[in-house]
C-alpha cells in the first residue's frame, strides 16, 4: 500500500497559456482525455497564480492538480492512494497512452510522463552523487532505526541484494565487492605482514576482505555500534562474521570516535603502513568550507601522523560525475603539510549505478 | 528553465490523521516548518476527501499540495518554476534538513524526500525495464522529430555521451559498445565470410561492428529512415560511415519492412548463416497476446524460414529484473515448429543501468 503520485509535463507554446480562451480549450481538451480514464471527474477549485493558472480536478479519491505556465508549460500531478492488491487505473502503460495523446491533441512534441511515484511504504529512491533520482528495486526493509550518530536502514534490492542506507544515502550492497577491492586496491597493494588502522568501515566489509590477505593487525575504529549491529545481523555476504566477533588474533574493532583514537595513536608513537578513510562521502558544495570540510581536513592531518614515512592513506572520494568535489578534495590534498602525492582509481559500483573515484595518497 | 517538484513524504499513526485535532495540529507544525523557508506563506484552500484531508498553501509562486491519507500518510508536492539562473531556495540540502525536521516534529521514522523533480525542459527521466524511474544526466537535446513510426530524440548525457532515445525509452548510448558484443557474440560466433540479415537496427552499431568481422554479406532491413538519418548525424561513434553510406562490396541497407523483405527471401530462397532481431524489445505484459506477441511470433517464424539448418537467431531480449517476460520469451520460442533451441546471455548496459539478456536460438 502506498500513493503514487504520476507526474506529465507539456512544452507548450506560452501564448497558449497567456491568452484566457486559448488556455481554458486546453483545460477542456485535457479534461476529456482524462475523463476517457477517470469517467466521473469532477471541477474542485481553480485560481489564477502569479505565473499562470492551476486547477484542480477530482473522481472519487483521485486528485489531479493541473498547473499552467506563463512560460509555456503544463504540469499535471495524480495523485491516490493504492491498496496492495488494488489494480490502479493509471499504470505505466495507459499514462504513456494518456501522455501521447495529450501531446498530439495540445499539437506539442515535448511531452513527457515518469513512472509512477510511489510513496509511503518502502524507501525507494536513493540520489545519485550528482542528485539525480534513481529507484530501486526494494522489496523489503529488514532494518530501521536511528542511532544517536545517524537513521540506519537496511533495506532488501531484488537484484542488488541487501543494501545498507545511512541518513537517506546508499552505503554498500551485497553486490558491491568491486568498491571494497578499488578502495584497497586488491592485487596492487600488499597487505601480507601490514600494520593497519580503518577509520569508520562499519559494514565490516573492509575489514572482513583486507583479513583474507594476511596483515599483521588491523584496528577499526567506528563511532556507531548499532551500525554494527544491523550490519552483523543482515549484510553477513560481505563482512563476514568480523562485527560478530569482533576482536581476533590479528584484529580489534574499537567502538569510539576515531579522532580521539588517532589523537592517542599520535601520543604513543604508534604507526600503521595503511591508513584507510572510510567515513562520510566528500560532500557536495560550493566551496571546501564548513564542518565536513574542516572534519576531512582534520582526518587527513591525523592520519598522516599515525602513517609510516612509506605508508599510504587510502579513501573514497565521489562520484565522476561530481567532478568540482573531487577537485575541492585534491585541493585539500594539495594544501597538506608535509606534502603528498595521490593516485586515482575508478570503479562502477552497482549499487550506486555509477562510476566512483578513490584515493591513494602518501607523502611525495 | 524548469518547474521543479519536490516531494515529501511522511508515514504517520493513522489516528493522527483521522482526529481532527490532531491533524490540524500537524498541518500546523508543518506550515511553521514550511515557513522558515518561505516565510510569506499563505493558507489558500482546503477540502475533505473522500480518504482524508488536503490543503493547499502558497508564496509568491510557489504551490503547496499537501494530502492527508487516513491510511495514516501525509504526502507533500511543492511545485514552483526556475528561471535558468534562478536559485532555488529548495534545493536537495535544504529538503533534506526540512525532511529531518519534519520527521521529528512529528515523530516519525519514516519520512522521504525525494530529489528535486526537473519538468519541461530536457527528457531526464527514463524507466528501467522494470518501469523504475532513473535520471539521466541529460544536458542537451541534440535531435527531435516524430517520424510515421515513432517519437526519435537524440539527447547528450554528459557521463553516456549521446544516447539514442524512441518513444522515451532508452534504446543505445555512446558507451554501449557492450550491448551490441553481447548481441552478436563477438569472440563467440565467427563471421567470416558468412551471410547475415539484420532486421531493424536502425542505429546502425550492429552492422558497423559485423562488418570490422569480414562477413561474405549483410543485408540490414530497416523501416525507419529517419533513424538512420538522425543515427548517422549525431552516433557516429557508434555506427561509423554504414549509415551514411549505405552500401558496400559486402553489405547493403534496404529502408522498408522487414517482414515484407523476409516474405520475398523465403519465395527466392535466399538463405543467411545469422539473422539478427534487433528490433522492439520483447514487451512486458500479462499475457503472451496482442498485436507484439503476435509479431515477436511471427518474426521469429520467419526467421527460421530464411535460415540455413545450422543458422542462428540472435536477439536481445528484456532487463533480469522482468523474469515473466522473459519466460513469456522463451515460452514462444518453446511453440516454434520446426523446434529450437537456445542459450543465453548476460550484460550490464551502461546507458540501461541494468543487466540484459540476450538470446541465441538455434534450430534443435
């Protein structure tokens, strides 16, 4: 059970919509070719707006708000409510009939019709880096609760597997194994005998791959023990059983916030060969200012002074097609002191449903 | 310059939505929420429904639907027109921190908000074959015009390079080298010296990478010169010169029915070692019935008509997620008389973002 809200739009020629009798023959026309759908419609209420006209027209539980553009465009929005085993008299199929009709009839190339918007019963629609909208397909929440860090949901894709979503954001999938691999660069780096410090990794993926290679010990460090939790219990395809157990003879994961830890890592001279960054996303803005920045900033800083003189900092960066904030994080690179050096590394991730970039950095 | 929508929406206790006090408690608290960003906002109409209660407010130019369900949702559409250098004083940041807080206002966990919806300006929003919405990232439309057959768009993504659109639904972009090698085999299948008939293929990649094969002859019968025109200006990287040259010591385009063409081989008796279906993608339905069933079947009949014995029909077939029309597929093919056999095969389509799957159907 969910609303689905179907959207159309129509480029229109704006006289069209200026002139009051050109626009009420297109209500009419539009009214009549809804009416061949919804055969009881009703008039509800209209105004005139600051750019143009909106009407609203209803059947029963289905409210259609048609909007008009003085610019020359036409929005109309559906909107009901749909029981579980309901047949809605809208489906894809009769709206794109509905949509090329409407455009042969209004004499208009541009139209368009999305899928229905389904809204209220599973969490569907995940952003892209670059914030475009793309729908899953979720079948099944298997886990959603907030913590005091973050609203933790893990949610079940028919073709992506189990997917982990933190504050309204895809994490990780059980498909997802070539982001864990260009994040450490499986069969480039070598771990065997390595000292090794994740920051953040709740998934446990991380941990769980780079274990298969033999390092001498890893310490992950991950404010949020429900994170952990949820994970153990429902992404086990890829961490394994190492947020069950927790500790072994060549792994420890501390539940704590990572800077202090590093800030005491600092105190005792101790030091790692890999350094791995797997917190928070390089954020989408304007400029590399605010409280992201200043924090990935500060987790750059840090880690270099938990890093061997050879050690290397490994992270995720952005999507491609986010080009300005991979640029704002090289800069950031750029400005660190001692200097450093970076390499890239591109991977299509499937749950993303696109190209991620990922850092290796180490001192030049 | 675009209308955006903005959804919202809100899973609540069913009984705050039928109390009447409780729900004019809610409207209350998200207006005063609303208003923090637009803060001129004025109540402007409401009504009963038939499920629940609808209110709309607005400011200036913007519109403010929101929708009370008694099934216990409250769904939100703000709706406003962008001049091209206009700021939104909505975008997905600003949604998102007025998602938080409404959700917590009201106390619950499940609220969405979804990415700004672009309407009127460029096609961004195709389905998935499973009639998933997903945003391309669409900067330009390079082509557009209704041919007898159908709509044709050539429009620009800035990470898919330009992508081939027919009647709004994605059919081949600049990096789908993978759709068309998946489609013929390549490194499977041999070439060389056979004789091919292409039914459809009208973009022209399938026949541009068959003949890099030193086939003895391709004939590639296409209905659409529009297409292939359309093709040739703007998908080059694709389809190299066949398009604009139309025939060579080894291949000819012929523009008109395939079916008819077919009819006349079967009377010539002129026989291919491969006959490709690139036409129509194998529809998604109830039942394997209508007018397409109808020509998938005859196509495919046909095709084995103008076949040698050890002749192959290749096709591609519908996206993983849509088992029942794959297996509506396969069922056909399982009626065909003289009986046939056949394999698949899989691939990822950069352009569909999704898996494929493609057919090889021999005779058994």
């Amino acid at each position: 059970m969910s609303a689905n809200t179907v959207l159309f739009d129509f480029t229109i020629d704006p006289s069209r919509i200026g002139d009051d009798s050109l626009r009420a023959d297109a209500v009419k026309l539009i009214r009549s070719e809804l009416e061949r759908i919804f055969s009881d419609l009703k008039f509800t209420y209209d105004m005139h707006t600051v750019d143009g006209y909106f009407v609203i027209l209803s059947e029963n539980k289905i409210l259609i708000t048609i909007r008009f553009y003085n610019q020359g465009l036409i929005t109309i929005n559906i909107e009901y409510y749909l029981e579980d085993a309901e047949e809605s008299k809208l489906n894809f199929d009769t709206s794109k009939r509905l949509e090329n009709t409407l455009a042969k009839k209004l004499k208009v190339l541009n139209g368009q019709i999305l899928p229905p918007i389904k809204r209220g019963n599973l969490p569907r629609y995940f952003p892209s880096s670059d914030e475009r909208i793309i729908e899953y397909d979720i079948d099944k929440i298997l886990f959603e609760e907030r913590s005091e860090y973050q609203k933790i949901q893990i949610v079940h894709s028919k073709t992506l597997g189990n997917m982990l979503i933190l504050d309204e954001l895809q994490n990780i999938a059980d498909v997802d194994l070539i982001y864990t691999e260009t994040l450490m660069q499986r069969g480039i780096e070598n771990y065997k005998g390595k000292e090794i410090c994740i920051l953040g990794g709740g998934d446990g993926a991380l941990l769980y791959e780079l274990l298969k290679e033999e390092p001498k010990y890893v310490v992950m460090l991950e404010i949020d023990e429900l994170v952990m939790q949820a994970c153990n219990k429902y992404m086990n395809s890829i961490c394994g059983d190492v947020l069950e157990k927790r500790k072994g003879d060549n792994y420890e994961i501390i539940v704590g916030d990572c800077m202090d830890y590093m800030k005491r890592f600092i105190q005792q001279e101790r030091k790692f060969d890999y350094v791995f960054g797997d917190l928070t996303d390089i954020p989408i803005s304007e400029t590399p200012t605010g409280e992201i920045w200043d924090f990935i900033r500060s987790i750059l800083e840090h880690s270099f002074k938990i890093l061997k003189p050879d050690g290397k900092f490994l992270t995720h960066g952005n999507g491609s097609s986010c080009p300005e904030s991979l640029r704002m994080y090289e800069d950031q690179l750029k400005l660190l002191k001692p200097p450093v050096k970076f390499t890239t590394a591109k991977a299509f991730v499937p749950s993303f449903m696109e190209e991620w970039v990922f850092y290796q950095v180490s001192l030049a």
